[in-house]
C-alpha cells in the first residue's frame, strides 16, 4: 500500500554491530567458553611452572 500523502515515513535504522553481536546467544557462549578454559588453563600453567621443588626428607 503507498504511503498517505502529506505523510514522512524514514527506512529503519540500520541495527548497531554490537546489539547484533549481544543479540547472538551461541556467539556468547562459545566466547565465554573460551575465555573460562584459557584463563583457568593458563592459570594452572602458571601455577605448576612456577612452584617450588619439593624438599624430599
């Protein structure tokens, strides 16, 4: 149906990138997984590399 006369009516905006990106719930679990194994893995890395050797009785 055309528009009335007289009447302005704008195209939709575009939608921003980051309310797409939020908007994508695999997107954000598959970065939050990855994010939670790197920091943990990275962690106990850290943590057995820089322990102390053990004095033996």
């Amino acid at each position: 149906m055309p528009p009335a006369p007289g009447s302005t009516e704008e195209p939709p905006e575009p939608v921003p990138l980051g309310q797409r990106l939020y908007d994508n719930v695999f997107l954000l679990l598959t970065v939050s997984l990855l994010i939670m194994f790197g920091v943990f893995t990275g962690w106990g890395m850290w943590e057995i590399l820089t322990m102390p050797p053990a004095t033996l009785p």
